[in-house]
C-alpha cells in the first residue's frame, strides 16, 4: 500500500497533472492555473488532549497562488480499496487546514477542498457523505451536521470525460478504464508520456508487475535520446524484456505444450497492459493458451 501511495503522489505532484486532475473531474472546467500551484504541507499536527500532539499525514496538498480564488488548500486522497470512513478522514484533513489558519489569528477564513481518487476495479458508490456512515435516528437528523465528500472512480470514467485530461492522467485513466473492461490496447493511445518515470511506477504498482521498474532505465535513456515516449514503447520494452526474462526461466506450461518458454514469459508480463487477443498476436501464441495463463493469475 505505501508503494502505492508513493507512486500516486509522485505524479500527483506535478502541477499540470494536479490542475488537470481538478479542472476536469470536479470544476468541469479551468479553474486552476498550473502556474499558480505549489507544493502545501502533507502532515498536520494537532491536539487531542492537553499537552499531547499528533499528526496526520496526508497524500497530495497544493497551495494556490491566484489572486482570483482564495483557497487554503487543495487536497487529493487517493485509495485502492473503498474506505468506510473517509467522509470522516476528510473532516479531519480540512479542518487541520482550518486550524492553522485560527492559530494565525487571520480574521478572514479561506476554504479548504479535498477529493478522493478511487483506481480500484470496485465502483465507489458509498459512503459519499457522513451521514452514509453515522446512525442517526430521523428525530436528530435535522440536527446533525453531514459532511459531503467528492469521489472519483478512475476506472469507470467514461470516454467523453477521459478525453477531457491534457495532461498524462489522460493516460493513467484510459489504462484504468479499458483494463477493467479487458480491452485495451496501446496502439490506441499515441500520446506522448511527459513524466515518463511517474507514469511507469504507477502502472508497477497497479499491475504489481515488476517489469515496469525492469525496463525503467532503457525507457529514460530513449527519451533522452529525444524518442517521444508512449504506452507501445511500455509494451515494446515489456516484450523484449520478457524474452529476456524467459530465456532465463523455465515455464513448466511451455514445456508441457512445447512451446518456447520466453513466449510463456512475454506473455504473463503483458497480461496487465493488453487484452488476450493483443497479447496472442504479438508474441505468437495461440488465443487459449493466452486464456489460460490469464486465468492461473486470477
């Protein structure tokens, strides 16, 4: 999980893929400036009894230097799993941001805003408010304050929406999108990766397939060398880093069908980054085969 955090809050932290991030999925529209972005405390420190200190860390905090919009803060919390209690995790987030700002003694107050990125393969459909999670009987409820919180599922955005991102999150959701829907293909996503370490350590942890950190540095050098890098040069790294790894190893369904072992081992590295038919395609395997080695990694 920490991996995972660490990943997301790598690419989150560019300011293009954070205003990007904001202006289409809650603003629907531009809102934030990437030049007016820079990085804001991740860990708050606060009082739960007299004397006794905590902190709170938190994944990904912008501040906004726009004379246009006062904000304290812009927070992003990203998870792989739906957490039960996040409408109270924000609560206490945005009001860490409202504290330091009591403890300034500033007489004018300014809004803290936080949303959640959901990059599970689960819909989050609830909770999106306090009272999704608080029982409260129907004679109190008009008394108890609840608290709205803004959910996004990565992986079920749909095309219109996914086409609206001009930064690499564009790249990051389509995977997720077509992944879950067992289609995609690379060939359809020309794009070109700017923060190309970013984009690749996300995708390792995601598809927990280490191959992404193995073709890390041949990446990098082709894109030093001024190649324009994309998803198919993910895929053409993968495979010819399979081979290598097949040839390496033996895999006993390769033996057993006479099949080259390397193609075996392609094949399993390639199964997170593109559908059954692709994967039979490129490496040279028959469709079944393919079905069967994605059906030993469920």
């Amino acid at each position: 999980m920490a991996d995972k955090d660490l990943a997301e809050k790598y690419l989150e932290s560019f300011s293009d893929v954070f205003a990007d991030i904001y202006n289409v999925l809650l603003f629907q529209k531009e809102i934030l400036l990437e030049e007016g972005l820079e990085e804001g405390p991740t860990e708050s420190i606060y009082k739960v009894e007299e004397n006794n200190l905590r902190n709170q860390f938190r994944d990904t905090v912008k501040l906004y230097k726009n004379g246009l919009y006062k904000v304290a803060s812009f927070g992003i919390e990203n998870e792989s799993r739906i957490d039960k209690n996040m409408p109270i995790r924000i609560m206490g987030y945005d009001y860490a941001v409202y504290r330091v700002q009591i403890d300034r003694g500033e007489e004018r107050k300014y809004p803290a805003i936080t949303i959640v990125l959901n990059f599970s393969d689960t819909e989050w459909k609830s909770p999106n408010a306090l009272f999704d999670i608080l029982d409260v009987s129907p004679e109190l409820r008009p008394y108890v304050n609840d608290y709205k919180i803004f959910v996004f599922n990565i992986a079920f955005l749909p095309e219109k929406i996914r086409k609206a991102f001009k930064s690499d999150f564009k790249i990051v959701a389509d995977f997720f999108a077509e992944k879950r829907l067992g289609r995609y293909n690379p060939k359809e996503h020309p794009e070109a990766i700017c923060h190309v370490e970013a984009v690749l350590n996300l995708l390792q942890v995601f598809t927990n397939d280490e191959t992404y950190v193995k073709i890390e540095k041949t990446v990098a050098e082709r894109a030093k060398a001024g190649e324009v890098i994309t998803m198919c040069t993910f895929a053409e790294e993968m495979t010819n880093k399979g081979i290598e790894i097949g040839e390496a190893q033996g895999i006993r369904i390769g033996e057993a069908r006479g099949i080259a072992r390397e193609k075996i081992s392609v094949a399993r590295n390639l199964l997170d980054l593109l559908t059954d038919d692709v994967i039979a395609e490129k490496v040279g395997l028959e469709l079944a085969t393919v079905k069967e080695l994605r059906e030993e990694t469920k």
